[in-house]
C-alpha cells in the first residue's frame, strides 16, 4: 500500500534517552547527511572548471553570456516548484531527483548543439536550486522533527559541512584539472566522470536516508504560495530581515564570482591556484565560526552579522583596487589590493554559510522550510541574470559594479542588525515566560 505523507506540527518528544544514545544518534544523522551531501556537492564542483571552456570551443562570449541567464532563470524559476515539491512530497525524493537532473545537466553539456546545450543550463538550474535548499531542509527536518535533537547542534553540522565543502571543491578541481590538462582527456571529461558517480551517490542516499515529512493525500497546489505569505507576513518580520540579508549577501557573492577572474588578469596569475586560496579561504572561516561559537560563546546572529560587514569591507577594498587599476602606474598594486579583497570575502563566505543555515533552520517553519528558501532565492536569481545582462551587452564597469555591491551589503548590516534586536528580544522574552 502507498505511504501518503501529511505535513504535521512537531511531534511530542520521545521518552527520555541517555545523553550517550542522543550523541550516537547525533553523530550517525551528521555522518549520513554529509556522505551525500559532499557527493552531491562534488558533481556540482566538478562541473564548474570546465564549463566556460566547453562553450568557448563553439560559441562567443555574448552566446555564452546567454547560457548563464538561462541558468540562473531556470534556478530562479523552477525552484519555487522544486521548494513546494519538496515540502509536499518529501525531501529525501527531491534530492534523489537532484542526481538525475545533474545526469541530464552533465549528458547535455558535452554536446555542440546550441538547443541541448540550453537544455543542459535548464536542468543545471533545477539542480542548484535543489542543492541551495532541500538537502539542507531534509537534515534540518530530521535532526528537529524525528529525533528532537538539541538544535545548537544544527550549527555544528553546517560549520563542518562548509568546511569540508571547501576541501571538496579543492579536490574536485584537481581531479578535472588531472583528466583534462594532464591525462588530456578532454573538457568534457568531467562532466562524463559526473555521471556514475551521481549514480552512486542516489544508491547510497535511497539505502542512508528516510524520508523526514509527510504531507496529505490531497491535492496541495491551493497552498502553492502559503510559504511566500509566510515569509510576506508581519508577523515574521525576522524571516523578513533574514531573507533580505540573504538576497543581497548572495547576489554580491555572484557578482564576485562573475568579475574575479578578469580583474586578477592583469598579473597573469594561476586560476586553479587561486581559486584553492579561495577554498582554503572559505575553510578558515567555518573555523572561525566553530572557533568563536563554541570557546567564546558568540552567538550565530553576531556571527552573521560579522560575516556581512567583513564581506562589506572586502567589497570596499576590492573597490579601491579596482580604482587604482585605471591609474597610471597602479595596475598591478590594484590587482593584488583586489586579491586580498577577494580573499577576504571568501573568508566571509565561510562565516556566513553557517550561520545562515542555522538560523534559516529555525525560524522557518518545518513544514514550509524548502518553499521559503527557494523563494528568497527567487530575487537573487533575478538580481544575477540583470548583471549578467549588463555584462552581456559589453565594456563592463568593474568599478561601478563593486560600489553597488558595496551598497547594497550596507543594507545588508542594518538589516542583519535588525534580525540581531529581533531575535535576542525574541529569546529575552522566551526566558521572561518560563521564568514566571
């Protein structure tokens, strides 16, 4: 008989078990959840290196351009379908169908026809949106809802998981760059060696996962834009200054990530090598973040806000590097500035990863948890195809480009500051009732 699934308020407590059995349970959850995340993230790392280079053997840079947009479109687009699917029909489902979207994506990708190569970007798009947002609700769901775990143990999970992800990334990049530059495989290489290893990362999540919501047998699609009233509501005014904060930080991120490399260019530098500087970066920030929340007791809400004006102080010198680029004689000192600005953001990102995990992970509700993330990614996706449009039509601003991403990082820190009173008064209060 077919399981039906209902979305349910949170189960009573079990009985009381030993601190022991609590721990194994714990560090059992974390094991499984980051096995198949790590792949997850692996298929997805071992795509970027080469992506750029596939179209540039065909197509122009304005064409190229265009498969971006299509990306983050289809990203932006299809996951609010993909956020809904996963609350409603379970999580666990939704990533297996991020391994077969990544097939798809990867199958298309190494052809030359421009119709299939769009169709990869589509795909693509579905599979971002499932990896920025359901795997993170599914291990959410299951430490909170099934096995009622403390919750400052969320933060743990995901300050390790940023970090490892950052070696990942690292290994990812040396694996492609040894199948296509050494062994001379090819670019489209990796994407093929994408393939069997997302075969065998949706074997092993069927065998480690349970599913973790259950919804109604019933048609849901009436309850299509309750996450969106949810996050709307005046009532939520954190998820509100939580979900700013994450639009602007993560468009900014984009930015950087679109405008890093023809701005180093100037010192010729190797791209591999900084982008392992980058990772490495990304790791001493999730050390940080582990490192001041657990022996000097910051809470994740500062350390947010940290990760934000660290972010706006990197940007702001990035700014200042670029500036100095167009001066006579400062070329190379502003490529280096921007270097160290660069730097300095991936160390942000680090920080902030965790943080916006965690506290995402409990202010939104459980049963709307994947909805609501990919309906705040829903502005950043759209942010990101304008700059791309902007960089499309020619002679980029690098400079103008900075400062607003400077800008907008500075409502970025009022808003998370607003978050910060919300949120302490919010927990003051919480004390203040079980007090009396």
């Amino acid at each position: 008989m077919k399981e039906n699934y209902k979305i349910l308020a949170p189960c009573p407590p079990p009985k009381m078990i030993s601190p022991q059995t609590q721990d194994q349970i714990y560090l059992r959850l974390r094991r499984n959840y980051l096995t198949i995340y790590l792949l997850a993230a692996l298929v997805d790392w071992l795509q970027g290196p080469y992506l750029y280079t596939i179209y540039s053997s065909s197509y122009t840079k304005r064409e190229i351009c265009s498969f971006y947009i299509t990306g983050f479109t289809s990203s932006g687009f299809f996951g609010v379908f993909v956020g809904h699917l996963a609350d409603s029909f379970g999580r666990k489902k939704i990533c297996l169908l991020y391994f077969l979207s990544t097939i798809l994506t990867c199958s298309c990708t190494i052809s030359k026809d421009w119709w299939i190569l769009v169709l990869g970007r589509i795909f693509g798009g579905v599979s971002t949106s499932i990896l920025c947002s359901t795997f993170e609700s599914w291990y959410v769901g299951q430490h909170l809802s099934r096995y009622h775990l403390e919750k400052d143990l969320i933060i743990t999970t995901f300050a390790k998981s940023t970090f490892l992800n950052g070696l990942t990334a690292i290994f990812s990049g040396f694996i492609a760059s040894l199948v296509v530059d050494t062994l001379e495989y090819g670019p489209a290489t990796p994407f093929i060696l994408s393939i069997p290893i997302s075969l065998i990362s949706a074997c092993l999540c069927i065998i480690l996962w349970t599913e973790n919501l259950k919804i109604p047998p019933e048609s849901t699609s009436q309850d299509f834009f309750k996450a969106l009233k949810i996050i709307l509501s005046r009532d939520n005014r954190a998820l509100i200054y939580l979900g700013l904060v994450q639009i602007i930080f993560e468009t900014v991120m984009y930015v950087f990530v679109f405008l890093w490399t023809p701005v180093l260019a100037p010192i010729n530098p190797s791209f591999g090598f900084v982008f392992g500087l980058f990772m490495v970066s990304i790791g001493i920030g999730s050390f940080l973040h582990s490192f001041l929340g657990e022996y000097f007791r910051v809470p994740v809400e500062n350390l947010l806000c940290w990760s934000v004006l660290l972010g706006l102080a990197s940007i702001l010198t990035c700014t200042l590097g670029v500036h100095l680029q167009e001066k006579e004689g400062g070329l190379f000192f502003g490529s280096y500035l921007c270097l160290g600005g660069f730097l300095l953001f991936e160390i942000a990102v680090g920080v902030y990863f965790p943080a916006i995990g965690y506290l995402r992970g409990i202010v939104a509700p459980e049963g709307f948890r994947a909805s609501i993330v990919n309906w705040l990614r829903l502005p950043c996706n759209f942010l990101v195809v304008i700059v791309l449009f902007y960089i499309r039509i020619g002679d980029t601003d690098n400079q103008l480009l900075f400062a607003i991403s400077a800008l907008g990082l500075s409502f970025t820190a009022f808003y998370s500051f607003k978050f910060v009173r919300l949120h302490s008064d919010k927990i003051d209060s919480q004390f203040s009732s079980l007090a009396k």
